[in-house]
C-alpha cells in the first residue's frame, strides 16, 4: 500500500505541498500498520506472559523509530527535482 502511494506521490502533476501531503498520508498509513501489530504483540504479552510477544513488540517498535521521515529521506523517496527541494 506504502509503494502504490508513493508511486501516486511522484507522478503528481502539482506543486510539493501538495505531494508532501499526499506522502505524509501515505507515512500514515505506514505507520498504522506497523503499529497494530506490535499493540496486539503487547496485550498478547500481558495476557499469556509470553516473552516472544513481548520481543517482538520491541522488534516492531524498532522498526517503526527507524521509519521515521527526516529530510533526505522524504527527497530521495520522492524523486524531488532542484527547484521542488527549494520549495521544501
């Protein structure tokens, strides 16, 4: 779902705010789905005590800090031009 966004991001006709908005939407939806998972890892943790619940909610959360947007980031993911990196 994240690629298919991205793909829509870049191929955009419009200015940068506007594929900016659509890619943080798209980060969004990214995100939800690496969240889900590792809140049901933890209540499965608090409810059998199972440390393998507990590890992979941890591996989950890791994965989701290194998710994060920075600005380099945002660029290369979506092909930016000179003048579009200026405007951001």
């Amino acid at each position: 779902l994240f690629k298919s966004k991205l793909l829509q991001a870049r191929e955009m006709q419009t200015g940068v705010k506007e594929k900016f908005s659509f890619y943080r939407s798209a980060c969004i939806l990214q995100w939800t789905l690496i969240e889900g998972p590792s809140l049901f890892a933890v209540i499965c943790f608090f409810l059998t005590g199972n440390y393998a619940f507990l590890a992979l909610a941890v591996v989950l959360m890791l994965f989701f800090a290194m998710m994060a947007p920075s600005r380099l980031k945002i660029i290369f993911q979506l092909q930016l031009s000179e003048e579009e990196i200026a405007q951001l």
